[in-house]
C-alpha cells in the first residue's frame, strides 16, 4: 500500500527558499572529470555552482503579472492595482510615477512564497514556489481612455516590464438619491490664513459601503487639518476615513433643491502654502446601496445600518456622485511694514484677558486667560510666549510653560500663571499680538485691556502672631494679666490638686471620646483624599468601575416606568447600554453602534461567545428603536433582563 503524506507552508519573510539541492548537475560533474579536476576540487565547484543556482531562479522561470481590479471606473473613484512576481521572492518596487491622469498610492509588498512537502512511501518530494505581491492604490482625475503604462521591475538583477493596462474612466454623476457638496469660508485668502472647506452629503437611501475622494488635498498646495469636533450626546456621529486619515462627520437633516434629505456633513482647514489661484477639484463620493424594496421606518433615524435584517430585498448597486468645484485666490503677505517679532498670524484676530484673582500677596499665583477669536480656523493659531513681552516680565514671574490653547466655538483660550514680583504692581498690563488684518490690508497689533489688581505686602509671621496675644506696652505684663499666670499671686486656694495625663483623661465618657474622635476623622478625611486622588488620576478607570451600578440603577428605574409608549422605552433601552458600553470602552456612547462594540470588545480581547451575546442585545435593542416594537410587557422585562445578564457578563471580563 502506499502512503503519502502532504505538507504545506507558506513563506512570508525575504528569505530566498527555492528548494534546489545543493550538487552540480550530472553533465557538469562529467565535465569537470573529463577536464582532469581533482575530486576535492570538483566539489568545491560543485558548491559554488550550486549556491549560485539557488540564490537566484532562472528569468525563464520568472513572470511578471499586472492585475486591476476594474478597468471601467469614475473619475475619483479608487480602485486597486497588483503587481505578481511569479517565481522570485524579492524584487525591487516598480515605479508607476509617471501614469499620467492617475493620483498613485503604494500600499507595500507582501511575500506569497509557498512550501510544500509530500512523503510517500518514505520518499520526501519537495516543492517550492516563489511569489511577491505590489499592491497600489489608483485614483483617475480625468475621464476618457487612461493608460497605466508598462515599467521596469528589477528581479535578482533581471529587468522585466509589467503589462501596461487601459482603463476606461467615465464622468460621474449625481442621483436624485445622493448629491455632494463643497463650500468655502471664503473665495479669497493670503498665504499661510486658513480657510474651511465644508462638505456636505446628502442622501435619501440607505448605503452598504462608501468611500471619499479628495483631490485637492493630494495637489500639494495645501497643508490641510481635521478641526476638532465638539462631540453633543444628542446628536449622532460618524467616522469617515479620507486622505490616509479620518473625518468625524455629523448627521443631521436638511434641504436642497426643495427636497428632503439626511445629511453627513464634515469640514476641513485647508491652509494655502503659495499665492496664486487654485481649482478646489470636485470631491467624490462612491457607495453601494439596494435597489429593492426598503421596508417602511424612519430612515432619518437609521442609517448606514450594518444589519439589514431581510428589509433590503434586490441586489446593490454602485453610485458615483461629483460635488460642485470651487476655486481659490491666494495672495502673498506684503513686506513692508512687517513688524519685528511677527508669528504669523492672519485674519481678523481679536485678544481678551481676564485674571483670578485680583487681590493677592507678592508671589501668589494669578490664573490669567487670555482669549483669540476672528479667524476662521484657530487650530494653528498660538500666542506668543508672554515671557518675551518685557511690560510682563518687568513685574511678573513667567513659568516658561503655557498650556495648550482649547478650542470653544470660535475662540481659542490660553491660561497662563503669572505671580507678582512686588507690592507696587497696580495692574496686569495688556497683552499685545502682532497679526496681518486681511480687511485692512495692513500689518496691526492687538492689545488687551489691563486688568487691575491689589497686591499686599507678603508678612513675616511671629511667634506672637501664632500665639494670637497682642504684646504690652511698659511695665510687668504678669500683674497686668487678671486672669495670668497663678505664681504671680499668693494663697492657699490656689494650690488646689489638677490631676493630668492619659489616665485622668480616659477616665471620663467626654475625654474617651476626644481621644478617639481624632484619629477616626483623620483616617477618614486620609481615605477621602486617597479615593479622590485615584479618581482624578485615571478618571476613565474611574468611569468604567462604576458602569454598571449605574447600568442596573437606571434598569430599575425604567422597569417601573409603565406609561412610556414602544418608541420612548426603546430609545431609554438603547440608550442606557451605549452608555454603560462608552463607559467600558472607554469612549463615548453616543455614536455607539452595535458593529463597532463588536470589533472594540474583539480588540480588546473578550471571548467570542460573549462578545456575541452583547452584540445581539445591542442589535435587538437597536432594532426595537429603529424599526418599531409593539411587544407586550414581558417583552420589554425581558430585554432587560438580557442587558442585565450581559453586562454582568462583561463586567467580569474587562
């Protein structure tokens, strides 16, 4: 009988491994006899020839493969592009540069090499096959017929060329279900001033999958940053990934056209790196979604839903949708009259302080904020260190550090510490930033208003101060005393026996209690600052200890609530667990879903099983909120009851 046994592995570093055995080949052993060589000298031959051999595969055996992964696009819409080395592991990376009409993104390399080993009736066969992988991102930027052209590729010193590939690239275009677009904070700006380009999506379906392209942002005339989103609990958020980074988007409701539509709008700070004008290309966007019949709910409040649930029937269809383009007049900062010291600052900046307190002794701290609003974008807007600005340092010490500026709305606040050098300091003089104003055309500086201040004296304290007496004037202060020291006066009377010590004191109920009253308050004024400490140093550990009694108090408290009608119970319900799963994973609730829960509860470890369970509470409590329950009472313990049981669960397990 025979037997045979099969082994495979795959090979995934740069090692080479292509199996060939190391002796010289029969004819080559016979040439070397025939030529007289020693035997020890052929061997030597034999090695060196067969090291050579297995350090590179013949270029016969070598193929180069160029697949994509469509060849009809839209402008702006990516799509991915391999390159297969068949028959070597190591290659050098192709240069696909110069493919005109295209946006290039290399994603890396991989190494698909392979290994398998057969065994049959003892006799080991090995195989050995060797493979590298280029994998790139294409973006077209114009329609018509492009052509990702043939390149060089270096393998093992061979030069081969990749097959060149024509894709044909149609114009997108807009749906009466889906439109995009772009605005900008303003049409004219200088360089370095930020502008905020705003994008909004409008959509009337559902999507399965989407993907952003913006161009503007590979054209390499701007620096481009994400402005910090204040996150409102009542509203629903989405992360949009774009430009090898990520957007938060809002969702929200809104009118084009005289049409209704959901929204998810996001914003961007593009900052101009040179003058001239620029074309803001149109941005892209490209999603799937089902061309079947929608079941009827709200699909204001549901969307992007990851489980569909059998209400989507027919099958999915792609949508390629162009947002208007714009354009933008960028001019130089003038020279003349540029003050020495100047940041950088551009637009129409405006500068506030206020400090606290405003009556203090020499030396102790005043908190002062100083306030800058106008700009359109105050993400890269700093304050110059106060410690350069002489009328603060001539009364004030100035710790070298500043804190970083926050983000309120339109303005940016800094907090400084300044302490004051003397009694004579009547005031916190202004503070003063040099900017270009783009209404004015010219060159200013912002001051502050000063802000008063009382500054004492710093006293030194004495003994007598401590002791709370008033000294004498002349004369004896022990027979000036009525009621002072005894040994100033005379008489039996006053030698009357004062017990004292711990005996006399314990000896009573009241002096038991002041013995022991102190060390029980100090242990327990200790105990306070310990737990403060530990909650203010790890405030989200603090957070997520305390999830789930909150979880089960507010349970409680919404099982007893009977006149809630289906919607309202179940919006508390999901709401609830959002926010007992924020609080465990460490972010907020809010924008929760059940798929993200899902992949945070895999990351961090937890058990498939019970990650599950929680997934399907979280689903069914989305599914009652979103798509409607008309479930009796025990329905609604029994829900629950289910997001008791897995929190109780999770609780245990992070």
């Amino acid at each position: 009988m025979t037997k045979a046994i099969q082994m495979t592995r795959s090979i995934n570093d740069t090692k080479r491994a292509d199996g060939r055995r190391g002796f010289l080949p029969g004819t080559a052993q016979a040439r070397a006899r025939a030529a007289g060589l020693p035997a020890v000298r052929i061997g030597i031959v034999a090695f060196l020839l067969a090291v050579s051999l297995a350090g590179a595969a013949p270029a016969s055996d070598v193929r180069v493969i160029t697949n994509v992964e469509s060849r009809d696009v839209y402008v702006g819409e990516s799509f991915l592009m391999q390159i297969t080395i068949d028959g070597s592991s190591e290659a050098s990376e192709p240069d696909f540069s110069a493919a005109d009409g295209f946006i290039v993104e290399y994603l890396g390399g991989s190494n698909n090499s392979s290994e398998s080993i057969s065994i049959i009736n003892g006799r080991v066969q090995r195989q050995v096959h060797k493979g590298f992988v280029f994998t790139y991102k294409l973006t077209p930027q114009r329609q018509g017929r492009l052509l990702i052209p043939a390149v060089d590729i270096d393998v093992g010193g061979t030069v081969f060329k990749s097959d060149p590939v024509a894709i044909s690239v149609k114009k997108p275009e807009e749906s009466e279900d889906f439109k995009l677009r772009i605005a900008l904070s303003r049409e004219t700006c200088y360089v370095g001033e930020p502008v905020v380009l705003s994008v909004v999506w409008y959509l009337r379906r559902d999507v399965e999958s989407f993907n952003f392209t913006a161009p503007v942002l590979d054209t390499g005339a701007f620096d481009f940053e994400v402005p910090e989103v204040k996150i409102d609990p009542a509203k629903k958020y989405f992360r949009i990934p774009i430009a090898n980074g990520e957007v938060i988007a809002e969702k929200g409701e809104g009118m084009l056209d005289g049409e209704s539509f959901v929204t998810l709008t996001f914003r961007l700070a593009l900052i101009p790196r040179k003058a001239g004008r620029f074309d803001i290309p149109e941005f892209i966007v490209a999603c799937e979604s089902g061309t079947g019949i929608r079941s009827q709910r709200d699909f204001f409040n549901d969307f992007f839903s990851d489980n569909y649930n059998g209400r989507w029937r027919g099958t999915l269809k792609k949508f390629v949708v162009p947002s208007n383009a714009l354009s933008l007049a960028v001019k130089n900062l003038p020279v003349e009259g540029r003050p020495e010291g100047f940041a950088g600052h551009v637009g129409e900046l405006r500068i506030s302080a206020k400090a606290e307190p405003v009556e203090v002794n020499v030396g102790d701290p005043i908190t002062l904020s100083i306030t800058l609003e106008g700009p359109d974008y105050l993400g890269k807007v700093e304050l110059p260190p106060l410690s350069e600005q002489e009328s603060i340092t001539e009364n004030f010490k100035v710790p070298d550090d500043m804190a970083d500026g926050r983000i309120e709305g339109r303005k940016k606040i800094f907090t400084q510490t300044l302490r004051a050098k003397s009694a004579d300091v009547t005031a916190i003089p202004p503070i003063r930033i040099s900017y270009f104003d783009t209404q004015k055309g010219k060159y200013v500086i912002a001051s502050s208003e000063p802000i008063p201040l009382t500054v004492h004296a710093t006293r030194v304290v004495t003994a007598v101060d401590a002791e709370g007496i008033t000294p004498a004037s002349t004369g004896s202060p022990l027979e000036k005393w009525k009621e002072g020291i005894a040994y100033n006066y005379e008489g039996p009377h006053l030698l009357v026996s004062r017990e004292t010590g711990m005996d006399a004191a314990a000896s009573g109920r009241g002096g038991l209690i002041l013995l022991v009253l102190p060390p029980l308050v100090f242990a327990g004024a200790a105990a306070a600052r310990t737990a403060a400490r530990r909650r203010s140093s790890d405030p989200a550990g603090a957070r997520a200890r305390g999830a789930l009694k909150r979880l089960e108090k507010s349970v409680h408290a919404l099982s007893g609530k009977k006149g809630l009608s289906e919607k309202e119970f179940s919006q508390e319900a999901l709401e609830l667990l959002k926010g007992y799963m924020g609080d465990r994973l460490g972010r907020s609730g809010a924008s929760l879903t059940a798929a993200e829960a899902g992949v945070m509860l895999k990351n961090a470890g937890v058990e498939p099983d019970l990650a599950g369970l929680v997934r399907e509470v979280f689903e069914t409590c989305e599914m009652w909120a979103y798509a409607g329950h008309t479930g009796a009472g025990d329905s609604r313990e029994k829900l629950l009851s289910g997001i008791r049981e897995a929190a109780r669960k999770l609780d245990k397990r992070i």
